[in-house]
C-alpha cells in the first residue's frame, strides 16, 4: 500500500488465534502518544479489543512515554478508543457473543499520518493446532531451502 508505514505488528495472534474479518480503524490519540508512536514505535503484546455501552476501546496496547513529554505525558498503558461506525461495532458485537471469538489487534500503522489499526475477529487454538501450524512452517522452510 501507497503512504503506509508499519510501525507494529502482533506476530504472536496468528501463533495463538485462527485469525478472520480484518478490519481497519481510527485510534484515538494523545499529542504526545502520536509523536511517540512515529519516534519508538508501539508493543501489541496481550493487546485486544472490547466493545462497551457501543463502542470499542482497545486494551493494553503498550505506546512508550515520551523523553520530552513533561507533564503531559500520558500513561503507556492507556485504554484508547478505537473509531468506526456504528454498523461495524454492532457487526462485531453480534460475533463476540458467540462461543470463543475475541478481538485482537494484528497492527498498528501510519496512513497518510494518521495512525489506524487493523484488528482481526479471532478464535483460540487449541495446543494440537498451534503443533500443526508449526509443522506446516518448518515444511515450508525445508522446501525453500531445496529450491534455492
């Protein structure tokens, strides 16, 4: 994609979830949680989505504090609020409340300098499945390997 620039990616969701319905959405940010989103980058670990009184806020995203903050630095680990409209956060409601879906967020990016996230339904594995995917990967490396 033209004028995207990825600044986080949660690797560890496709290890631990079988990943379905992305999505983009607008992140709702501080001054100085932009500026230091573009400057250190972001941490997605043990991030994900919850949809509360119709609306969606994104948990336990990890966005570094800034050195020349002062004051109104915010808190790392602040609950933020994720934008879109009302017909996809009723969409994504109706499938949370089925048995075992979730919402993670898969990345963070600047696009056009603005920053979104993509979030991802998700369903968890199982410890065969995850043995599975591993399987799978490392077949694919030793092809890769023969060929070149």
């Amino acid at each position: 994609m033209e004028g995207v620039k990825i600044i986080a990616t949660n690797r560890r969701a496709s290890y631990d979830y079988f990943l379905s319905s992305f999505l983009e959405a607008g992140i709702s940010l501080k001054g100085t949680e932009i500026k230091s989103l573009k400057v250190n980058g972001a941490s997605l670990n043990d991030s994900y989505v919850i949809i509360k009184n119709q609306e969606a806020f994104l948990l336990n995203m990890h966005i570094a504090e800034l050195k020349e903050g002062n004051i109104f630095n915010h808190d790392p680990l602040r609950t933020r609020k994720l934008l879109l409209h009302k017909k996809e956060i009723l969409k994504l409601s109706q499938k949370i409340k089925e048995k075992g879906y979730t919402l993670v967020c898969t990345k963070v990016y600047l696009k056009k300098g603005r920053a979104k996230v993509e979030i991802a339904l998700a369903k968890g594995k199982k410890l065969f499945d995850k043995r599975e995917s591993e399987k799978e990967k490392s077949q694919k490396r030793e092809i890769e390997k023969m060929r070149g």
